[in-house]
C-alpha cells in the first residue's frame, strides 16, 4: 500500500515538473526575445557574428533546461561519442523520436543551424530564437535547401532530421529527400546521430501530459561519418539523391531496432 502511494506520489510530481518544465521553457523563451536578444542585436558586428551570438544564447539556455528536466526528475540522458560532434561545416542527421530531441541535440553542439518549421515563426515563445540564431524556414523547399548548403558550405554545422517530423512508434521510418539533397550538394561531413528514448514519450502521438510510469532515460549515440564518394558519382543527381536517402532510411532503421530497448 505504502509503496502503491509512493508511486502515485512520484508519478503526480513528474505531471507537475513536466507541466512546469514547458512553462519555463515558454516563459524563458519570450523573456530573452524581449530583455537578451534586443541587448545582442546592437552589439556591433557583422550579421555572421550576430547569428553567432544568438546561437550561443540558445544553446546555453538549452542546456540550463536539460538540466532543469534532468534535477527535477523528468529524465536522465547518457551521450556516447559526443567528441565526434563541433566540427566545422559537419551535417548532423538525426531521427526523431521526442518532443525535445532538437532542444537536447542544440544543448550539446556549439553554433549549429537548424531547419525550423514555419508555423514556429510566429510563435511569440520561440520567434526570439529562432531569429536571432538565424534558423532556416522550411516554407521554400528550394530556397531551404539552398540555405542549408551555404551555411555548411560557410564552415557552419547544421542538425537536420530526414523524417521531417518526429517519429510514429512502432512505425518504419520515411524519410524525406531534403536531407539527402543537402547532404550531396554540400559535400560536407555527415555525421549520423541515433535518439532512443525509453520509454517512449513526448512523441507525435502523445500530449505532453501523457507521461510515463517512471522518467525517460533519452539516450544520444554518434555514428560514424558517412562517406559520401559513392553516391556523389551517380548520374543523374537524382537518383543519387534518391539512393543516398533510401540508405539513410535503411541506416536508421537498422539504429533504431538496435537501441530500441537501450536503458531498459
């Protein structure tokens, strides 16, 4: 009895620190587009070095909130092969099992891009970051992927996720051309990264009050660089556009089935 208590206790506490963990992040990001971004933006610099320094910004707050949700006890997290990652002009491929994968993914790597659906512009909690990183819309399809390629073409490092989307559990994984694309016109290092998280939460067909019996254990493992020399030599662009991808699709398939059950 006692212990059945104990638990409804801890899982009520979990409701409330995850409730309270997203309030802050709102809050947080609506304090710095009005008190922190506005002191950044008249700093003098080129518009580089002003992206730079917003970028900076939103990783350090990223981090604090890591760690909020890890003190309080909403998860833990382990990183296997974090140095393989802030390497100039690197293109980080990821899937995407949860709500705060980009969130855990920005904590750990310095001044890196992302690509940020357009909806999120207007979003007066997230718009300050957004801009003032320098994050590149999805509303162009065309003119992101040109975005992309300059800024990793520029020496920058980029976070994208192929699906586009966080993943449906129990689903196979469909990727999107778009990062493949990128991927061969940049000719840049591609670095995959796989996310597990158990047990499952936060993802596309859960509400955020949806919590788990205990917290999440989210877990980042850095791959190897995919060489790119094979499929750069096939002609047209694309079909090798089209191969790359489906071998990204094969990769993080066969990634996800591996850690499925990864802290179990």
């Amino acid at each position: 009895m006692a212990q059945k208590i104990i638990q409804k206790l801890s899982y009520g506490w979990r409701l409330f620190a995850t409730g309270f963990s997203f309030f802050i992040f709102a809050m947080g990001g609506l304090l710095l587009w009005l008190l922190v971004f506005p002191v950044l933006s008249v700093l003098p610099g080129n518009h580089l070095q002003k992206v730079s320094r917003g970028q900076c910004v939103v990783q350090y707050s990223f981090y604090i909130f890591i760690g909020l949700m890890h003190r309080i006890g909403i998860m833990t997290y382990e990183i296997n092969g974090l140095e393989k990652l802030n390497r100039p002009g690197q293109l980080i491929m990821a899937n995407h099992p949860t709500l705060v994968d980009i969130v855990f993914l920005i904590s750990r790597i310095k001044q890196a891009n992302c690509i940020v659906k357009e909806s999120l512009w207007r979003n007066p909690f997230m718009r300050g970051g957004i801009v003032n990183a320098g994050y590149i819309s999805n509303s162009d399809p065309e003119k992101m992927i040109a975005d992309c390629v300059e800024w990793l073409q520029s020496g920058g490092t980029m976070i994208i996720f192929p699906e586009g989307t966080r993943s449906v559990p129990g689903k196979p994984c469909l990727f999107q051309r778009g990062a493949a694309a990128i991927a061969l016109q940049a000719n840049k290092i591609v670095t995959p990264v796989t996310l597990s998280c158990y047990p499952s939460t936060l993802t596309k067909a859960e509400p955020w009050y949806q919590i788990p019996e205990r917290r999440f254990h989210l877990v980042m493992h850095v791959g190897d660089d995919i060489a790119l020399d094979e499929f750069l030599l096939i002609q047209p662009k694309s079909i090798a556009v089209r191969r790359f991808n489906q071998y990204l699709q094969d990769y993080f398939t066969q990634q996800r089935e591996r850690y499925k059950n990864y802290g179990k």
